[in-house]
C-alpha cells in the first residue's frame, strides 16, 4: 500500500487535533483513502508540552526547517499562524515540490496572490479548506459544487467570538465589555481580542471567498472594515423590537464588473435563516443563478472541527496523488489566467438600508431638524420611533431609511451630529433587508 508521509508545522490546539485525527483515526482513513497517511513528523518548540498524544520516539522536533527540507515529506500542514514565518516555510516547501495544507487565513489575504501563483508554477497542490469558517466546506462549495454557477452574493457570519458576544448582549442585556470578557473566560476570545470583534479576521475571509466567487485577486487591502465594539445592548433590543438581528457580516456582491466587500455590523430580518444562527456558529449563505440561495453552517473554530477540515484537506491531496491528478481543480476556483483585477466599489459608494439612533434633547422641533438635515441628503426615512422621556436626560429617536447612499449618510450624520441638541454620536447600522423597501 502506497505511503503518503506528512510534515505537521506547528501543534498548538487546531494541529493538536490534526495530529490526534491522523493518528486515532489512521484505519478509517486508510480504509476510505486506499494509503497510509503517515504523520512522520512534527515540529514545534515546545516539544516536551503534553499533548495527549502516543508518538513514537523522533516524530516531534523543534525545528521546522529540516521538515520542509525533507525529501522524503510529501505534503506539509501549516498550522504556525501568522504571516511572517508561516510564510517563509511555505513558499520553501512549495519550492521544493510539496504540496501544501493550511488554515492561516491571515497568510492568504495578506500574500495569497504571491503564494497561489508560486504553487501554480510549480504544480503542487494548496489546500485551505479550515481557512475559512471550521469545519463548514465553503471552499469545497466555490470551487467544485458551484463550478457552473454565477455568484451574485454571499452573506455570512464567520466570527464565532463575535457571534457569541452578540448573542450574549441580547440574551443576557450585558453590555459589550461584560460579554466580551465572558467570551475570553470561555475560551473564545484570545486575550487580546483585536482581530475578532473590529472584524479583521472575517475580513481575511472575505478576501478570500470573494476571490474565489468572483475570479479575482485576492484582495483584503480594499475591504471595508468595522467590528462591533460599539453595538449596545440598547440597538440591540430596538432591533429586537422591530424584528430585526444585528450581526456581524461579511457581505460580498458582484455587480457590473465591480465587487462589494464589505464586513460590519448589520441588522437583518428575525425571519432571515441567519438571524437563527447563535453562540460559537458560523454560516454563510450564497445566492446563485442556478441554485437560488443554500446556506452552509457549522462550528467555525475549535479543535476537532478545524482538524477535520484540515486533515479533509490532506485527503484530497492524497488521492490527487494516488491518481496523477495533481491540480485537477484550480487553486483559487478559476484558471489562473482568467484571474482579474476587479475593482471593489468604494464604502462611499454603497446604497443600502440603515437604522440610525440619535440621543437628543426632548425639546420641540428637534425631530423636524434631524428630517430635515436627513431630507436635504437625499436620505428617505422609512419609520420613525421616539421613546418618551423617563428623566431630566437625554432620549433616543430611532429611524429607519430607504435605500441611501453611504456618502449622504456619512454627510448628513457629521452635520447632526453638531447640532447643540443632540447628546451623543449618533449610531448607524446598515440593514440587508430583501422586503424593507
């Protein structure tokens, strides 16, 4: 029986179950694959921490090098993270001719476009499967599923650390920090949580999944990025009330030759299939010609259900080989000469749907000066709600528009903001609302 030697990079939580999955489940693979997928090593400094895992003596090392310099290592499985040696490593193996498993999404929209075209040309495999949202097959979706289908939007939650803060604000009324710190208590939330709740990690995913919807390079510099640190649990129950949820999106669009790209809170309908999706789940739904919209959802972190991509990914590599079918599926969906340089249209650009909260003053004429400021923006009011005075403080009106443009928005919003009645920023939030209009 052909064997298939891999080289682990990296053996923190998600390469702890990797290795944990290769080895407990070594029969059932070989069973399924028709070759023994033989981890021969893994390298980590922290060699001497317990795993819980049976190694023979010389599988674990300190030093990646030697293991990517291995002639005898057919594929490599980059689990190190970051963009910087990660990187190093992997064009290295690539160099080398092997092919190569990763999960680091951050290294891919950052230096895909380099390290797809170095794999490319040198006719290896590159897996990614785990990169974006766990254990959910979205690629595997793009790339062969969809293959004849044209992709008009993906919407998507792709944060479970930013999903369970939202879900906590809303079950439990906490305010931002107090959900946070829970999600961190919980192990959800690193302890410094940047890249999860300003939306930066989803917004690796998104470069990556627009790129492979749309035949585009990768393309992470031009996507607009907001997180929820500002989301209270006040906007939280007014969208409650008006049978909304707020959630952190990743929104994808291609429309004339122009892509949207774009990661914010957003509120979207109770009745929308995502607005069920809570606590540590992510989900993303794809509306295609063909097949209207589907939604795939699942565990989008975590040890076993990330080392399950991943080690789905080794698979898939393993019977390319047995095969002779080695690049049989183009790495970013589409043949590499049909990739393009689409344009991401501008934030200021975009027309959608918005709540506004603005805290003012409860005196006479206020309303008639935010409409009208609103009205002078082109900027149509769908609904509008003023909550009664319960102290000598400020109130909040809630308004909901039609479709308007972000730049009026933004344009309208700085000049309300300085009129001596209102109290506070005002706060915005966009909607994706099919039926608002």
């Amino acid at each position: 029986m052909r064997r298939i030697n891999i080289g682990l990079l990296g053996c923190g939580t998600v390469g702890t179950g990797v290795a944990r999955i290769l080895l407990e489940r070594k029969a059932l693979i070989r069973a399924r694959v028709g070759a023994e997928l033989v981890l021969k090593n893994i390298a980590d400094i922290e060699v001497d921490r317990d795993r819980g895992l049976n190694l023979s003596p010389g599988v674990m090392v300190a030093d990646a090098w030697p293991v990517v310099e291995d002639p005898s290592i057919d594929i490599i499985v980059e689990m190190i993270g970051g963009d910087r040696i990660a990187r190093e490593l992997m064009l290295r193996a690539i160099e080398n001719g092997k092919h190569v498993v990763t999960a680091n999404k951050a290294l891919l929209a950052l230096h895909g476009n380099t390290i797809f075209k170095a794999a490319a040309e040198k006719g290896v495999d590159l897996a990614f499967e785990a990169s974006c949202g766990g254990c959910m097959p979205i690629i595997k979706t793009l790339r062969e599923s969809l293959v004849s289908d044209r992709i008009h939007a993906m919407t998507g939650i792709l944060n479970g650390t930013c999903n369970f803060i939202l879900t906590k604000i809303l079950q439990d009324k906490s305010p931002f920090a107090d959900a946070l710190a829970q999600a961190q208590a919980e192990g959800y939330a690193e302890a410094d949580p940047t890249l999860d709740i300003e939306g930066i990690d989803t917004a690796h995913k998104l470069a990556i999944l627009t790129a492979l919807a749309y035949g585009m390079e990768i393309n992470f510099k031009d996507i607009y990025t907001e997180g929820i640190s500002r989301i209270t649990p006040l906007d939280i129950q007014f969208a409650d009330q008006f049978g909304y949820k707020i959630k952190l999106l990743a929104i994808g669009k291609e429309k004339d030759g122009k892509v949207e790209s774009r990661v914010h809170p957003t509120m979207i309908p109770a009745d929308n299939l995502l607005s069920h999706v809570d606590g540590t789940l992510n989900a993303l739904r794809v509306s295609g010609d063909a097949v209207g919209d589907i939604v795939l959802n699942g565990r989008g972190a975590g040890m076993m259900p990330t080392g399950n991509a991943v080690v789905g990914d080794i698979v898939d590599i393993a019977r390319n080989m047995m095969t002779g079918a080695v690049g049989r599926i183009p790495l970013l969906s589409y043949q590499p000469d049909s990739i393009r340089k689409l344009p991401v249209l501008p934030m200021e650009e975009i027309e959608t749907q918005y709540y506004f909260r603005f805290s003012v003053l409860d005196q006479p004429g206020v309303l008639a000066a935010i409409a009208g400021i609103l009205g002078k923006n082109r900027i149509s009011l769908r609904s509008v709600h003023q909550k009664g005075r319960k102290n000598e403080g400020p109130v909040p009106i809630v308004m909901f528009t039609h479709m308007a443009r972000e730049k009026d928005v933004n344009t309208a919003l700085k000049e309300i903001a300085n009129l001596n009645v209102v109290a506070d920023q005002p706060m915005l939030i966009r909607i994706e609302d099919e039926n608002g209009e």
